[in-house]
C-alpha cells in the first residue's frame, strides 16, 4: 500500500539522473518484485530487524526507535499518572457532589479537556509559559524538566476522559444495592467510596488505560512538533511523507505491539479488579 | 556540611553556564538525512560537512574559493591536467596523516556505482569518471593519480571552467577508507566512526526533530589557530515558531526558517537581516499540451504577472521581482560586474497589461474567449497557496482566463511535475555554484530537471558553448545569448528572486552566510 503512493524515499526537488536513481534503489532492494521485499521484510521482522531506515542513512529503524522511544515514554509515564492523579480524585468528587458546583465546574473542565486540540493547549502553553513568563525553554530537550510542559498537554484529554468515566462509574455504582449495605452496615463514608464504590467504578478507567497507555507512550506528533521533543511520535508522521518505508512499518509495528501487550496487561488487571471476569 | 553543599551546588551551576555561554547554538531546522559527503544532496546535511570537512580548496569569507588543503595548484596548457599540492603534515581530526592517496579515495568513492552518490554526476568531468560508473571502465583508469603524499592529480575528460569552484563543492573531499570499507554505510551515523579533516569534529547526534549534534573543535585542523569556537551546537528544531520562542528566550544563536507571518516586522525593525540567496522563483509551463505549446499564450501569462505586489504583499521577505532567469548576485564577465546587470531586464516588474491581451488575442483567445481550462499546481503549503491566489486572480483579471488551482502533497508533487502532468507548476530553483549555468542548465533538452518539456536547438547550442569554453568573458556571453532565448520562448516563467532572512544573536560574531545557503562557523566566536 504504502507503495502506491507517488514518490520514493529519494525522490527530491533535484531530480536525480535516472540511472543514478536506479542505482540507488538497488541498493536498499527496491527495484526488486514486490512480493520478494515483502517476505524479505517478513523474515527480518521475525528476526527483530525491523531494516534500515531510507531517511537517515546508516541507522537502523531498531537504533532510531530505541534512541526515541525513551523519551516519548518519559514524557507519556509523566502524562499517564498526571491523568490518574487528576482524573480520578476529580470524578469521584463530581460524582459525590452531583449536582452542586463542584460537579458542574469539574464536568466544564472535562469537556473542555476533551474538546480543545492538543495544539491548542500546546500553543497556549508555548505563548504563555515560554513567550510572556520566560519560565520555560520549549525547542530543547533536557530531561525531566522541559517535559513536563509537553506532558501536562498531553495529559488533558486522558485526564478529562478518566474523569468522566469514573463519574459515571461512580453515579452507576452508588446507586447499587450492596453501597446501601455498605452504608446499612454503619461502614464510614469514607471507606463506603474508597474501598466499595471505587473498586468497581474504576473499572472502565482500566480498560481504557491499556490502548491509552501504549498511545501515550510512544508519542504525540504535535506535542512533539511544538515543544520540540526528541521522541518516536514524529515518526509516525515524518516517515510517510518522507516516503521512508521501513520507519513506517517499523513504528507501526513497534505500537501494535505496545497496544496488544498493553492490552492483555489491562485485561489481567479487570480480573484481579473483578472477580466476575475470569481468565480462563 | 550545608554550606559544603551549598558550594559544591555553586560550582555545578557555575560549570553548567559557562558551558552554555560558550557554545554557539545554531538550528539547522532539520536532522540531515546524512552527513555522508558522498550520500548527502540536501542543503542542512551540506551545512555540517562544510564545518567538519575541508577539501583542496574552500570557500572564503568573500565566498571565492581560497587555499584550504592544497597549499598551491597548477594548471596544463591545454587545461585538462591540475595538479594540487597539499600542506604539509595535514591531520585527519584523530590524528592520523592525510594523503593524498584518500583525496584520490574520496573522489573514486563519489564516482563509484557501489557508493550510490546521488550527485554522481557531478563527478563526471573527471577523466573516465562516467565510464567507470557505467562499469565500462576499472577503478585504475579514472583520472586520478596520487605520485606520492603529497601531491594530487586530477586528469579532465573535458574542460572544466568551474573547477575550484567544483573542489570547493561538499562531495569533493578525502575519504578514511581504512574506517569506511568496514562500515560503508553507517560509518558516517556515529561520531565514533566519523572521523573527518575541518574546523570541527562530531562529538554528538541525537536524531530526529528536536534532536541535535554537537560539534568541537578539532585541535588538528590546518587552520586550527583562526577557529575560534569551542562548541557548536547544531539542533533540528522544526517548527519555526517554537524555534523563534527560543531565539527569543536567548537559546539559540542563530537560525533561518523564521515564521512567516513575523519577518516583515522583523525585517522592518532591522532584528532580522535579509540575505540574497542564489535562487529563482517561477511557474513551468507545460510546453508539450495545448495551449501553452503557443509561445504568445507563455508570454501573455507571463507578461500578466504584477511582480512587484508579488514581493510586497506577497513573499514579503525582501524578495526581488525576477527580471530574468539568473538571479542577481550572479558573477558576470568579470568579478565586478554582476551577471543580471549585463544581461539587463527581460521581464517588466510591473505587470504589462496591455501586451499580455494583446498577445492572448493573437493565439486566438480575445478576452479569454473560448480558452481551454488549465490548472495552476502546486505543493501544499501556506504560501505556496497565497502566491498560487495572488496568480490565479492577476490572470483572471487581466486575461480573464480561469485557472483552477490544485495541490498535492510534496512528493506526490514532485512526481507529478516530473511526469508533466499539468499545464502550469509551481517551480524553483537554488544554484550549487556561483554561475549563471547553474539554472540555466534546467532548460536542457532532456536535462533530468527539465520539467517542461522544452527544447531548443538554439538554446542547447549556445549553452554547449559555453562548456566548452575556458575563456570567462566568451563563456558568459554564451551563456547570456542562452538566457536571452529562453526569455524569448518563455518555457517558464520567472517570478521572483530568493532572499534568505535570518537571526543572529548580537553575542555572536563571525557567522559567515553564503549565498549558497552555507554557514560557515570557522570564524565565529563569542563577543563578550
């Protein structure tokens, strides 16, 4: 498929004589049949080569996704328990304090966070925090610091979202026959929420963390194009129009298997969560 | 112990500035694809060999070539034999002796089928060059000989005019073959394996936008004693806002790609300089399809074009309205003379209304009437698509003629134009050399970069001519009577002239700009 598309990974605004191009693609295997490349590919990948990348000569699609993958996934760790940390004690006030004030500003913050596009946020926080304060670096990679901008964009969405899945889930459960029990019991509030109610509303929030984790790990192209991060999400929209074949397959691979292990994580998790869903 | 601490905390931040403060910081936009001399054609990849490398000859800070390796040269009578002395005790930057024999060894690899050096070609004045890369020649007949380590010899297949020129140029310089017969491919991915001969050495690269490269500077280079610089500090920051955001904060010394939509408020306020760039901006016309196969229909189009409010209110970057193809800072007969001064205006600035009508009339077409419908293509981006409105209504205004504009993706793009599969392109060119041939070239027939299908007999003639020819004034003249065709058959259609605008830090002086497009960092330094 990814052949179809007009243009090579050497095709440039200075046309390069054909038969020095033909030369070229020689040399990566490219004027080879279609199907020889692909079983070639099929055999490497098995071997855990993922080839060499047509954009940066002399690195390997495994060198650039080790080199890149570890920031995206610092920056992405950030993100995650930021969303934990804010999604969830925000729903469950929500979901305690229906109706009131609390509720209805949590649940305004939560569409917004939904709604805004990441490069909304992303520039905002570049005009405000870089431009105007002169807090923050944006354009240079140095570790923890200068990721944590990029990580509070990219926790927005999941934070929101988290939130209103554990709103709901709450309002579902609180509602149930056994919290009635709980409280019938003379049981505290607190344990009431935290230990009986939370336990199943947080459900959801599991089944979702595992495609969330394995996306927000490898990256964000706009948060990543913005605060000029080093990290693997800019591959995923670098190497197609960059027509570099093997980087496309290789990232799309390498988050395939992020997602299917993410996953499978995810579902260990909702049986030892739910005693209902069993492993068999 | 608190203050033990306190102290030690001291000195680290003290070290950590003043590591900072001694770096220049330069954002070369994009990470290269490589910074193999023999696999690199993009500009940001030139920009890091012109720093770390050093061939025969370079360019100087006036951009003529100067010594640089080769001490002194000699030419034969017939010009088809130079000879070039190298200074003595020459180091590669790990300290090893260079030779002459891995000049020899850096140009037979630019040359070699196995290298697939996507400039190859630009090879092919050496003796032999061609046949060798075409296999019907062995290694050992290509003109190129090393007597012993310090001389060099370069035999020609033809006359080459700009052969300092040509050494000056990144592809032409000496090769390790010792490092890269292990590792042919990826000995130029890592600072390690990379070993080269100029200014400066790779220290590191961390690849991919917002990665960087970190230069220093190599204690066995010639001219070691005039670098001034410790560190270079090359990153790939992208987005030109977020690049900007850190100019602004006082990160970055130096950069180019400056948004668009500030550069005439920074041009204005002086905090920006404008450089002329040696490259043209101008539409292909499809010159094998009905109707712009009728030269009086190019001109007519041609002729519609107000380019003045194309720099003004368009481009906006100090842009010069193209009165020709060849751009101006282009030498001409002699050093003083510039190339568009001679060759004088073909093209008004303004648009010329009166004779563009006049001429659609003539094709058969008054008014527009019964006019075929032609597209304007062009590769997406935002300006491209301004310029692409700005043209499509001058058009209509003046010809009343509707041109649909249609854009594609840059690849897509670039196939398309390739294949001619359009009536009007978007087109633009940067030159490689300092010569008026190096655009002209394009018009070829059956040039790789002939995009439009043109083909004069005439025009071919006299730009043989020209490479022939050794004489400068008789070789320029030729190539005047070669543009003065093509401004006649119009095959494209010249628009405006490239300028190039940048930022520099006022802490940092000594950044050299050419308009080729290098920066050369050899004599920077830091002002205090």
């Amino acid at each position: 498929m990814m052949h179809m598309i007009p243009g090579g990974p050497f095709t440039d605004e200075k046309a390069i004589p054909s038969f020095v191009l033909e030369k070229m693609n020689d040399r990566y295997g490219l004027n080879d049949p279609l199907h020889t490349q692909y079983f070639r590919y099929l055999f490497n990948v098995l071997h855990m080569d993922l080839g060499p990348s047509y954009r940066y000569e002399g690195l390997s699609v495994n060198e650039l996704i080790a080199q890149n993958f570890p920031v995206s996934a610092m920056v992405g760790g950030i993100a995650l328990v930021l969303a934990l940390l804010v999604g969830i004690p925000t729903g469950i006030i929500s979901a305690l304090k229906r109706g009131h004030w609390q509720d209805r500003l949590a649940m305004i913050l939560a569409t917004l966070g939904v709604t805004v596009p990441s490069f909304v946020i992303a520039a905002l926080f570049v005009y405000v925090f870089a431009w105007r304060l002169g807090w923050v670096t944006v354009g240079f990679w140095e570790g923890t610091s200068t990721a944590i901008l990029p990580a509070i964009t990219l926790a927005g969405y999941p934070a929101a979202f988290i939130s209103r899945l554990v709103r709901s889930g709450m309002l579902e459960v609180l509602g149930q026959d056994y919290i009635r029990t709980a409280r019938a019991k003379g049981l505290r509030e607190r344990s009431v929420v935290y230990v009986h109610a939370l336990k199943n509303a947080i459900i959801p929030v599991i089944t979702y963390l595992g495609p969330l984790t394995a996306g927000i790990l490898t990256g964000s192209f706009v948060v990543e194009q913005v605060f000029g991060v080093p990290g693997l999400g800019t591959f995923f929209v670098t190497s197609i129009t960059n027509r570099d074949y093997t980087t496309i397959m290789g990232v799309t691979i390498f988050y395939s298997a992020l997602l299917v292990g993410f996953n499978l994580l995810a579902d260990v998790c909702l049986a030892i969560a739910d005693p209902r869903i069993k492993l068999r | 112990m608190m203050r033990k601490i306190f102290l030690a905390v001291l000195a680290v931040a003290a070290w950590a500035c003043a590591s900072f403060a001694s770096e220049i910081v330069y954002n070369l936009g994009a990470d290269p694809r490589t910074i193999d001399p023999a696999l690199n054609n993009a500009l940001d990849g030139a920009n890091v060999i012109v720093n770390i490398f050093d061939g025969l000859v370079r360019l100087g800070q006036d951009d003529k070539p100067e010594p640089a390796c080769a001490e002194s040269w000699k030419v034969s009578d017939d010009g088809m034999t130079w000879t070039f002395y190298l200074r003595d005790s020459l180091k590669w930057a790990d300290g090893e002796p260079l030779t002459a024999s891995q000049f020899k060894d850096g140009f037979l690899r630019a040359v070699n089928p196995e290298t697939g050096s996507p400039y190859a070609y630009y090879g092919f004045f050496i003796k032999n060059a061609e046949a060798f890369y075409n296999g019907t020649a062995k290694s050992e007949d290509v003109g190129l000989s090393a007597p012993d380590d310090k001389t060099f010899v370069i035999q020609l297949e033809h006359k080459n005019p700009l052969m300092l020129e040509y050494m000056a140029f990144p592809l032409f310089l000496p090769s390790r073959m010792d490092i890269i017969s292990e590792s042919p491919r990826a000995w130029a991915a890592r600072p390690d394996t990379l070993i080269s001969n100029g200014a400066f050495k790779l220290e590191s690269w961390r690849h991919g936008d917002g990665g960087e490269m970190i230069l220093v500077k190599n204690p066995h280079y010639w001219d070691a004693e005039n670098v001034k610089a410790d560190r270079l500090r090359f990153v790939f920051i992208n987005d030109e806002n977020t690049s900007y955001a850190a100019f602004k904060a006082g990160r970055i010394d130096y950069m180019g790609n400056i948004p668009s939509q500030l550069l005439p408020m920074l041009l204005q306020r002086g905090e920006a300089k404008s450089f002329p760039a040696l490259g043209t901006g101008y539409c292909d016309f499809n010159v094998t399809r009905k109707p712009f196969d009728d030269p009086r229909v190019r001109r007519a189009f041609t002729l519609a074009i107000d380019r003045r409010i194309i720099v003004e209110k368009i481009t906006r970057g100090g842009q010069k309205p193209a009165t020709g193809f060849v751009c101006d800072a282009v030498p001409g007969t002699s050093d003083a003379k510039d190339f568009r001064d001679e060759g004088g205006a073909f093209l008004p600035e303004r648009a010329d209304i009166d004779e563009a009508r006049k001429l659609l009339a003539e094709a058969g077409y008054p008014d527009g009437k019964g006019f075929p419908k032609v597209s304007y293509k062009y590769n997406s981006n935002a300006g491209n698509k301004q310029m692409a409105e700005a043209l499509q209504g001058m058009w209509k205004q003046v010809l009343g003629v509707e041109v649909e504009l249609l854009n594609e993706e840059w690849k897509v793009f670039i196939e398309t134009r390739n294949r001619m599969d359009y009536d009007i392109a978007r087109d633009a060119w940067i030159m490689d050399f300092f010569d008026a041939g190096s655009i002209l070239e394009l018009c070829i027939t059956g040039s790789a970069q002939n995009n439009t299908g043109y083909s004069n007999p005439k025009f071919d003639e006299a730009m043989r001519n020209a490479a022939g020819e050794s004489d400068r004034v008789k070789r320029i003249n030729f190539m005047h009577e070669a543009e003065k065709i093509l401004m006649e058959d119009l095959p494209v259609a010249p628009i405006y002239f490239y300028t190039s605008a940048v930022l520099q830090s006022k802490r940092v002086t000594g950044i050299h700009r050419s308009p080729l497009g290098y920066v050369f960092f050899r004599n920077a330094e830091i002002a205090q």
